[in-house]
C-alpha cells in the first residue's frame, strides 16, 4: 500500500492530482521490456498481435490520458522495433 504523495499506479493505470484534477495515463513497472514476439517468428498472427491490440485497447479506455501520443509514440516504435507491425503515421 502507498500512503501519501499526488500519484497511486493501480494495476497499470497511473492517477495523478494536479490542481485539484485527476489525471491519468499508463504505468509500467520498472521491470517492463519492450520486447514481445518478433515479426519474423513462425508464430501465428493470432499470437503475435494481441498485446498491440491490448496496447492501443488500454490506451483509448482510459479517460484524459495525460500522454496519448507519447504513449501512442512508444507503442509504434515497439511494433516496429519488433517488426510485428509496420505503423505509418
């Protein structure tokens, strides 16, 4: 339990208070890799997709996030580096 402090990680969520307004946006544990299955693996699609699809599901649930192209930044560049989607914006 944390006590005290102007933000609480709940599961991956991260809830901040700025100005008497709540704020929120996505918590990774230090312990996060970048790394999921690679485009090049002879894995089947319905294996290498869902933690993308789970990714952009997470970030568009949320209300206000306080980063959506950072973190829409940083999901592109995990699905390129891993060569699972090429994302073109």
């Amino acid at each position: 339990m944390e006590v005290g402090g102007a933000n609480i990680n709940f599961l991956d969520l991260k809830i901040s208070i700025t100005s008497g307004h709540h704020q929120f946006g996505i918590f990774r544990k230090p312990t996060h890799t970048d790394i999921t299955i690679h485009g090049s693996s002879f894995s089947h699609p319905s294996h290498k997709y869902p933690a993308y699809h789970s990714m952009i599901n997470r970030l568009v649930s949320i209300p206000q996030p306080i980063a959506f192209n950072e973190e829409l930044n940083l999901i592109s560049t995990w699905a390129n580096m891993n060569h699972t989607y090429q994302i073109k914006r």
